[in-house]
C-alpha cells in the first residue's frame, strides 16, 4: 500500500507491472547472459518469480547428455534444484552440491524489495574432479564410461569466491536495468497521471513524496511548479531555491564550459523534442548540490502537455566507484611505466581531492634518517604552508603529521585551529 494524508491507493497494478520482463528488454539480457558463457564457460539461466525460464545459455554435456537423460539422475538433478531454492534468501548467494556431483549456484534480482527473478550458475566444480567417484556413477547408471569421463573433465573448475564474485557482478547489473526500467514505467504513469484534474494532481504530488527518485516539473513558460521530497533530499534545493528552469541550470551547473559542451546540447533536444514528439535522451551529469557537494545522476525529460517533466536518478555510488577503480588502474599504469615518485603522489592527492571537493591533501615523506618530514606533493596548499613543514623534525606533538611518524599510527585533529598538536 501507498499512503498519503488524502488517499489511500493499492498497489495492484504495480505488482502487475513489476516483472523483470516488463523492466527489462529480455533479448539483450540474455545476449549479455550470453557474452558471460563464452568468456568463462559457466552456464547460467534466469527463472521469473512464476516460474517462467526467461533464459538458459549453455549446458554442460555431462548435464544435457548424461544427467538429464538418464531417469534416476534427472530426478536427483530436480531434488538438488528444489532444495537449492528453499535454501535461498534474499540478499544471498545460495551453493548446492547436486547428487550428480556438480556445483550450482543461485541468487534473487530483488527491486525495492521485490523479488522479480532468480539467477542460476551452474553445472561447475570448485576444484579437480575425483574421477573414481565419476566412474561409480557411469557403471551405476550404465553411462559410456569414456565419453562421460570426457564431460567431466570439460566441466568448468571454479572457485567459490569467483563464483560469488561473478554472481554478484550479474546481479549488480540486472539490479541496476530492472531500476531503471522502473524509473521509466514511473515515468510513464506519471505523465498519464498529471493529466487529471487539479484535485488529483494534489493527492498525486503527495504520493510523489515517496518516490525513491527526484522528480520535478516546469510549466512552458520555464517556470519551476513542483519538486518532491527526494529531490530536496538529494541535491539540497527547495521549491522556493528555483524559481525557473534557469535558475536550476545556473545553480546545478555552475560551470560555463560544462553547461557549454554537455548542458546546453541536451536543452536543445529537449525543447526539440516538444515540437517533433521525438524521444528525448537520456542525461547523464553531474550536479552540484546546494551544498557544493556533487551527485553523478542520470536525468530523464518528457512533455506532458506544457510540463516539462524531470526525474534524477542518483548514480553517485556507482560513479565514485568506477572512478576510484579507474584512478587506481592509472596509477597502476604510472608505476609500470616508471614513472617519478613525485608525479605519481601528485596524481593520488589530485585524485583525492576531486572526489571530495571541500578536501585539502598532502602527503610527505620521512628522509632518509627517517627524523625529518620532506613536503612531497601538497598542489592545493599554500608555499608558506609547505615551506614551513618541510624539514621539520617529527616528534611527539608536533603537529598531526609529526606526530603520526612519530608514533606510525594514524592521528586524527578534529579541529587544526584550536588542537593542541597545532
């Protein structure tokens, strides 16, 4: 259920919608599917919560040519599946050991607490086979001994944490389409629904508080008329901040040159939009808050009518960790090529220091007596500031730097102006 002061509404034809199928394009889903299977020969599925197989790529053949061909051990393979689900729970990566021998995994696509799909790898050992505990179950099962003894060994070996690891990459990924599918069957029904009358938009614009994305609208006059909770909540801007579309574009992209080479090419398309009803493209930017703080969000704009209607999705997790991951890969780079010490401690407090904007880094070096701190790289802080630590000879209370070679442990100053260290 969804409550307001005003209304109560029933979530009926949400959970009718909210089906990975309906979210997701299934076609490209597997294709991806796909692309794992013939990267690391793992086969993988995807089963609906009705029970409705979405996708199969790939069996191994002493599953598709022994296994499932064989009575006794197809049985055994299902009572492995059915036990392998009842030991599954949300947020988790279940393993079973089938009968037959082989190792299966699963885990649950869960949106917003609801569970769309599950996703299967499978058919896979944790280390080498042992090859008499095969041969036993060839004569049992009157299998050709050589050619099953063959399956198996082609059978993929993988480590458990591989297996975890790879389980949740698929799943991050299928998480992060079905959201964003999500976002748009959202956006669908809302601009269906800002087209009712003045009354319902009032009980419409309380159940908008709830939603887990920003939303905003402007007439066509440019005119800002609503934004809701999670917008205030993620970029710090009321109603009263934003007068009109201007205000925002100058407040949220402050920079010209940004606004020049990524804003204002998408307001174009935007407002070409309107006149062709064409598709407009998604946005992906970064925002500075009301704060100075940034978020990385992708922003999706439609007309309904004369709205011009907005919603943010917050991607700023995701972003600040592809980042991270791509400044330690170059760094890593830097090191391989021999780069200079100093360009390299210059490149990570850069890189410090642009993930948090309100930071000011440094990091120095002992000499070779190990007595004296040497200013190494500090780009954003004043000469005087390092002129004076550089040479200054550590020791306990000697600012947070001195003290902490001092002691080799980590000191932490709340407050530089007051602490005593200071």
């Amino acid at each position: 259920m969804v409550e307001s002061k005003k209304m109560v509404i029933t979530t009926q034809e949400w959970e009718e919608n909210l089906k990975f199928s309906n979210l997701v394009d299934i076609a490209a889903f597997e294709r991806l599917m796909e692309s794992l299977y013939k990267a690391t020969g793992i086969p993988n599925g995807l089963v609906a919560e009705d029970g409705e197989l979405l996708s199969q790529i790939g069996w191994t053949n002493a599953c598709a040519l022994f296994h499932r061909i064989n009575t006794q051990t197809n049985q055994q393979c299902q009572e492995s599946n059915i036990e392998l689900m009842q030991s599954l729970h949300e947020d988790d990566i279940a393993c079973s050991k089938c009968k037959n021998g082989l190792l299966d995994y699963a885990t649950p696509i869960v949106i917003e607490g609801h569970r769309l799909a599950t996703l299967f790898l499978g058919q896979v050992l944790s280390e080498t086979p042992e090859m008499e505990f095969f041969r036993k179950r060839a004569k049992e099962f009157d299998y050709d001994e050589a050619k099953y003894i063959e399956a198996i060994r082609a059978v993929p070996i993988v480590e458990k944490e591989q297996m975890e690891s790879l389980m949740e990459c698929m799943v991050g990924m299928a998480q992060m389409l079905a959201s964003s599918g999500l976002a748009r069957l959202r956006q669908i029904t809302l601009e269906r629904d800002l087209n009712k009358s003045d009354e319902q938009r009032i009980e419409l614009e309380d159940i908008l508080n709830f939603a887990p994305i920003g939303i905003g609208w402007s007439n066509s006059d440019g005119k800002i008329e609503y934004v809701n909770h999670q917008f205030t909540k993620l970029f710090g801007y009321t109603l009263e901040d934003l007068p009109d579309i201007k205000t925002w574009f100058n407040k949220a992209y402050p920079d010209p040159e940004y606004q020049k080479v990524l804003i204002n090419p998408w307001r174009l398309e935007v407002l070409a939009a309107k006149e062709k009803s064409t598709p407009i493209p998604e946005l992906e930017a970064t925002i500075t808050c009301k704060d100075g703080s940034k978020r990385h969000v992708f922003i999706r704009a439609s007309w309904v009518g004369e709205k011009r209607l907005m919603n943010f999705s917050d991607m700023t997790a995701h972003w600040k960790s592809e980042q991270r991951n791509q400044a330690h890969d170059a760094m890593l780079g830097m090191v391989a090529k021999g780069s200079a010490l100093s360009e390299i401690l210059h490149n990570i407090v850069h890189t410090i220091e642009n993930e948090e904007s309100s930071s000011l880094c440094s990091i120095l070096l002992l000499d070779e007596d190990g007595k004296h701190l040497l200013s190494t790289a500090a780009p954003s802080l004043p000469e005087f500031y390092n002129d004076a630590i550089n040479g200054v000879e550590i020791g306990m209370g000697v600012g947070s730097c001195g003290t902490a070679a001092f002691l080799a442990e980590r000191v932490i100053v709340e407050d530089i102006m007051t602490h005593a260290y200071w």
